[in-house]
C-alpha cells in the first residue's frame, strides 16, 4: 500500500470512527440533562409520570453510553495508530484536555452508577435529584474538553517550533484558543437539542402506535419544549459561530458559502448546484453573508480568490451546510408550531400527520450533528492542525489499514444493531403501562 492509499484509508476510517461516535456522544451528552429536567419537574409537580421518566430514561442511557466508551476508546487508538505524527507534534500541547476528558467521564459514570443503585433507597426524591447534577455536568464537560482538543486543530497556538522543536509550550494557552468558545457552546447546545428531539421522536411514535398514556403525552410536551430553547439557542450560536470563521477561517466560511470573490454586499446562497465553476439553481439572500460575517449588510467578506488553489476545502462542504441549517430551521418551526399549538389547544399538533413529522425530526436531528461535523471537518482541509500540519503529513504509512477499517466496520454494525436489539427489548419487555401499575400496586401495599 502505497502513501497515498494509507493516508485515504486513514481518513476514511476516522470518518467513520467520528460518525458512529458522534451519535452515541451526542445522546450521552444530551440525555443526563432531559433525565435531570424530568426528576425535577416531577418533584416540583409532585408527578410520578415525570419521575418515572426519568427512571427509564436512565436505563436506556446506559446502552448509549456503554457503546460511547468502546468508540471513544477507538477514536483514541486511532489517533495514535493513523495519525502519528500528529500525536507526537499535538500530544506535547494538548494532552491536558485529552486528561480531563477522561476524568469527567469517570466522574460522571461513578455518579450515574449511584443514581441508578440508590433509586429505590431515597424516601426524599430532592436529595436522590441532587445525584444528577454531577452526572449532568461531567457529560457536559466531557463534550467540552474534546471539543477544545477539536478548537485547537482549528486554531493552534500555545507552542512555538524552533528548528523543528517545539517550545515555550502553554497548555493553557493552547486549550483557551479563539475557536473553543463558538465550538464548544456549539456542541453543547446541539447535543441537548438533539437528545431533545429524539426523545421526542420516540414519544410520538408510541402515540402513534395506540399508546395514549398520559405519560408518553407528557414526555413529547417536555421534550419538544426543551428542544425549542436549545434550538433557537444554536441558531444564535450559530451566528457567532459565522463570525469567528469570518475572521479566523475566511477560507471555510467562502467554501462553505460557495463565495468565490472577495467583495461586499456579499449575499447568503443556499442550495444549488456547482456547474462548471458556476453556480445554478441557488437560492440568493442579498446581504446576508455580509451580515453573518460582519454583522453589517455592507462590510466585505473575503472570497476564495484570496487563497492557494492547494489550501482551498473541498466546495462539497456546501451541501453540508445546507443540510445542517435547513433541518435546524425545520426543528426550530416545527417545535414552535408545537408548543404554540398545545398552549392554543390546536387540533392539528395532536394530529397523526403531525406526530409523524415529529417521529422524523428525530433522526434528522442527527443528520443535522452528523452534517455538521462533517463540515467543520472536511472544512478545515487540507490541515491536520491549520497552517502547521497538512493532513497528508500526519499520517500513517501502514499497509495494513483497509484491513483495520473492514474490522473496525464491522466491530461498529455489531455495536449498532447490538444497542438497537437491546433497548428494543428492554422497553418492549417492560412497557410503561406495566410499570406504570406496578408502582401503584407497591404504594398500595405501603399504605396497607
């Protein structure tokens, strides 16, 4: 195997690696927040429905999070074994957050271990509540240490090469870069809107299915309620977001908005197609690149004429931002839709039609993280860590690592029909209904 194969290989195996984990992160992040948000709504409420949301909520979590740890640990092998020279230069700067990271999964899991031993232990649900919040806060920051580890591919400093040395390293320096604030708010947010509408997306599919328990009604309420908060909340991030690539990133932020020519008044194009270096069928919002990046309608916005044909990102990166923003704008109506509807006892968001729009939001709410990551990936192509490290240059020259992708393929369809199998059943097995009685069966008891 040649260079060139090793270094193709390579990065379609991390890009795999990304976009399996991705949605097992995603949820792992997301999810201990909405558990947290239904205890405490069922202790303020003084509602066993929202208690018991919670309840199976965390069960499932633990599925997600299992297969987490094996793809987080792959994504660590990884990176040593496909990207070595990059480890050896990066290592030395940013191994601080690669530390915490870990440390705030340890610190989450413990806690999570305890919440769900001591369910039943607790007579006080507000003391047995406060087990969530470290839960919730090392999930959170878990994103947050490895989305800086990303910032600082994107924006590296804290370290200087002298002769091919590196010196006067800062990991301080180094994690607190002007990417991280915009990325890592980013991720976070997304993360709870997306758990958020996949909880969602399983509420309604079991109204849909003849399940008319109020629970399931509750739980579509809270989740689409949350999801609306985190989604306009990444909409304004995502502004922010805009203005960072403007000034740090021009080169991804032309790419992604197919601005070929540096100039003012520039408009926002959506869709469309690249034809022969020109672009047909697209959708022209005049100013509005100029806003996003300036926040004035007439402030210059640089183009890619202003780069080395070899340091311009692939121009697919397009497709991926319309992705991302066109279902980000879809979740933010329809759950606004949703909740106005329900405070004005529409008929309609009570609809089977509706339910199933929102039974699809909830793996286009993936697409949406998955589409995003993509972009802010491939976007910072050709470099491995920008201006420093050419992606090429970072890699492994193997010859074994097609053999590593059909065996870590495989090892991801095991672990992605496995977790599908196993929550099925254990929700299946155990529906809320049952569940739903045989508490009331208990406190029965308790009183007799």
């Amino acid at each position: 195997m040649g260079n060139e194969e090793a270094v193709f290989f390579s990065r379609v195996l991390t890009e795999l690696t990304l976009s399996f984990h991705i949605i097992y992160a995603t949820i792992g992040v997301g999810v201990p927040l909405m558990i947290m948000i239904a205890q405490w709504v069922g202790i303020k409420k003084n509602d066993e429905h929202y208690i018991l949301l919670a309840r199976r909520w965390a069960r499932g979590f633990i599925i997600t999070v299992a297969v987490g740890v094996v793809t987080g640990t792959a994504i660590g092998l990884q990176l040593s074994l496909l990207w070595p020279n990059f480890m050896e230069l990066a290592g030395n700067v940013i191994a601080l957050p690669l530390f915490m990271e870990t440390f705030a999964f340890f610190f989450e899991a413990i806690f999570l271990g305890i919440y769900l031993y001591t369910w039943d232990r607790f007579e006080n649900q507000k003391k047995h509540f406060l087990l969530l919040i470290p839960v919730a806060v090392g999930a959170s920051f878990s994103a947050v240490f490895i989305t800086i580890v990303n910032a600082f591919m994107n924006a590296p400093r804290g370290f200087d090469i002298v002769n091919g040395e590196l010196v006067n390293i800062n990991p301080l320096l180094a994690m607190f870069n002007p990417a991280m604030p915009t990325k890592v708010a980013h991720v976070v947010v997304t993360a709870y809107m997306t758990a958020a509408f996949v909880l969602a997306a399983i509420a309604a599919f079991r109204l849909l299915k003849g399940s008319n328990h109020e629970y399931h009604k509750k739980a579509l309420y809270l989740t689409m309620k949350v999801g609306l908060v985190f989604a306009i909340a990444a909409a304004i991030i995502g502004d922010f977001s805009g203005k960072y690539l403007a000034e740090y990133q021009p080169e991804k932020l032309a790419a992604a908005e197919w601005h070929f020519e540096t100039e003012g008044n520039a408009p926002l194009i959506m869709y469309g197609v690249l034809k022969d270096g020109e672009v047909k069928y697209a959708i022209k919002i005049p100013y509005a690149l100029s806003f996003l990046a300036h926040s004035s309608f007439t402030e210059e916005v640089i183009g890619l004429d202003q780069f080395p044909p070899d340091e311009v990102p692939p121009l697919y990166i397009h497709y991926l931002f319309d992705i991302m923003v066109t279902i980000g704008v879809w979740m933010t109506v329809l759950s606004a839709v949703y909740w106005f509807g329900m405070k004005r006892r529409w008929a309609m968001v009570r609809a089977r039609w509706f339910r199933w729009l929102i039974v699809l939001g909830g793996p286009l709410s993936v697409v949406a993280i998955e589409a995003g990551w993509w972009l802010a990936e491939v976007g910072r192509q050709p470099w491995i860590l920008r201006h420093i490290m050419r992606t090429q240059e970072a890699a492994t020259t193997s010859a074994h690592v097609d053999s590593m992708l059909i065996l870590f393929s495989l090892l991801y369809l095991v672990l992605g029909v496995g977790s599908i199998v196993v929550l099925r059943r254990m929700f299946r097995n155990n529906p809320v209904e049952r569940e739903i009685e045989d508490r009331e069966m208990e406190k029965g008891g308790d009183v007799l």
